[in-house]
C-alpha cells in the first residue's frame, strides 16, 4: 500500500487545538507529538481508499506533548493542549498552510466567540460551586436548628411538667443530642477557614473550643457533675440563642430576609451570651473540688518539683481565658450587629 495523507480539519480554543482527521475505521495509530510537531499516521480508509495514511504538523506555538485521541468507524479526533491559554493567529509554524488542512466549520470560533464560550462555562462552573456552597450551608444550618429545637422543646415541656426536678437528670436526657450539636458545629471552625462562610474563624474557635471543654471535659468525664442543675441552665441558655441563630444563617442561604428573626438574631445574644457564659463559670467553679479529689487528668511529677499538677489549676486559667473570650466574641457579635443595622438602613434609604 502507498502513503498518502488524510484530509485534516482544525479548530481552536485558547487553550486547546482540536484536530478532525477523515479516516474511516482507522487501525494501528501512532499519534505523538515530538521537539513541537505532530506525527500522525494510520491505516484506514481514506479519500484514496484503503491504505496507509500519515501527516505531520509544526505548530505556531508550544504545545504539551500528552496528546488525546478518539476514534470513530467514520474518523479521528484529537486533541492536543497549548502550552499556554492564548490564541493563535494560525495552526502551523510556516505561514502557507498544507493543502490537506482546512478549518473545522463545525467547531469553528473567532477569539471573541470563543471568549464568550469561556466566559460561559466559568459562569456555569461559579453557579454550580454557589448552588453546592448555599446547599451545604443550607442543610447544615438546618440540621442544627433542629437539633437545637429539639433540645429547647424537650427541656421546656420537662421543665412545665416535672418543674425543677427537671433539673437534676437533663444531662442523661439530652446529652446525646447536645454531643452530636456539638460535634457538627466543629464545621463553623472548618467553614471560614476554607473559605465557605466570611465569618472571622477566630471567635468561631472560642465558642466551639469553650462549649466543649464544658460538654465533654467538665459533664462529661465526671458523673459528679451531670445530676446538678447547672447542667440544666448551661444547655438551655445554648439551645436558646441558637434556636434563632441557625434559621437565621439557614434562610440567608436563600437571600430570605424575616425581620424578626433577624431582629431577634442580633439582639437576643446580648442577655444570653453573658449569661451562658456565667453558666459555664459556675460549672467550671464546681467541678475544681472534684477534679482536685478525684485527680483526673492530674499530670504526675518528679518528687523534687512537687507529687502531681492538678488539673483543676488549668482549669482555674481557663476561668480567665473564658472571660477575655466573652469580651472577644461580645466585641465582635456588636460589630455584626452593628453592620447590620447600617446595612438595612442603607437598603430602607
């Protein structure tokens, strides 16, 4: 059989080069690109029948060397990237291009059709990355808003029905929802540090960090503490706030805006937010004897510098760091408020 070549037609992208080689049931291909130029050769059937058929092509510019193909019972196609995203004034190096090569009508752009064609597909990419973005937060935020729903509800109606001997048992009726809140609430860490919510991942860790230092190191790992009634006040005054804040962020999620809710989101927290965190300081207070008698989580040492360190001591630290925290997340909960506000006024105006 003799050489001949196929018919060739090419189209562009500003970063790819697309390649349409008329050949029907093609067999034994070798398609590589070598020092910028690409080798084609085949066997199939071609405008010259069947026979062997091969092409080279010297590119205007630099190419990556991975070439892709696929073949067809009518053609070929290939596929072959630039080496950087721009667009070229032509195909090949010389200037007078092969007689076998033609444009791909049926692929063909101008540079600025094709600008437009990338413009879309970013755009296309940005709306699915947003709608997953607002899905994830949106069903995140529920899902907490009914966790912590479910917990203010049970507490309330214990509360009407068994009144302060409600008190005294709500940490082995609650619990296992307050855990599971809490452990998913790990993710307002993780949001803003990836990006996915704007929020200052700073406060965030105070008040995941600080709720579970009292969930699963103070009620948790001491039995002594889960029958007292601080307990009881502790996991209200949390599920209370968040019963607002979550559906809060959860209709923000859908550009919803309820001007109570909102209302109450920012306002709600400047009683409780204090008064949950005295909460957890008398829980901390209460636990030191404990901790002291019990020696959990006590760190042993050399005879010389004394027989133990106490890990009611830390705990004593963490009583001021505690503190400076309310001042930090206050702080920052009032700036929000106050963006807010300044925010609804400017869209009233």
């Amino acid at each position: 059989m003799q050489t001949l070549t196929p018919h060739v037609y090419w189209a562009q992208r500003h970063g790819d080069i697309y390649l349409r080689v008329e050949l029907s049931d093609a067999k034994n291909l070798d398609i590589c690109v070598q020092d910028n130029t690409l080798q084609f050769k085949a066997q199939g059937h071609g405008a010259k029948g069947d026979n062997d058929y091969e092409f080279s092509l010297d590119f205007l510019e630099p190419v990556k060397p991975e070439v892709s193909h696929r073949s067809t019972q009518r053609l070929v196609n290939v596929t072959v990237r630039k080496q950087e995203q721009r667009w070229w004034d032509r195909l090949t190096l010389q200037e007078r291009k092969p007689l076998f090569l033609a444009p791909d009508f049926d692929r063909w752009l101008d540079e600025s059709d094709a600008e437009m064609e990338l413009q879309a597909k970013v755009v296309r990419v940005s709306f699915a990355y947003l709608g997953l973005k607002k899905g994830y937060l949106f069903m995140y935020n529920l899902v907490q808003f009914l966790g912590f729903s479910w917990i203010f509800v049970n507490m309330t109606v214990r509360l009407f029905i068994l009144g302060q001997d409600s008190f005294y048992d709500t940490f082995h009726t609650i619990a296992d929802m307050m855990y599971f809140c809490q452990m998913m609430a790990v993710a307002e860490v993780i949001n803003p540090l990836v990006g996915l919510v704007k929020t200052g991942v700073f406060p965030a860790m105070i008040q995941v960090v600080g709720r579970n230092v009292i969930l699963f190191v103070i009620f948790g790992s001491l039995e002594e503490m889960q029958n007292k009634a601080v307990v009881f006040f502790v996991f209200y005054l949390w599920s209370t706030i968040e019963i607002f804040r979550y559906p809060f962020y959860m209709l923000a999620c859908i550009d919803t805006d309820w001007k109570l809710l909102t209302w109450l989101r920012y306002s709600i927290w400047m009683p409780l937010y204090p008064l949950g965190v005295l909460a957890e300081a008398i829980a901390v207070i209460q636990s030191l004897p404990i901790f002291d008698e019990t020696r959990l989580y006590s760190i042993p040492l050399p005879t010389v510098l004394g027989s133990s360190f106490s890990f009611s001591f830390t705990l004593k630290i963490y009583l001021v760091l505690m503190f400076l925290g309310l001042f930090i997340n206050f702080r920052h909960l009032f700036r929000q408020r106050r963006r807010r506000m300044r925010s609804r006024k400017r869209k009233m105006n």
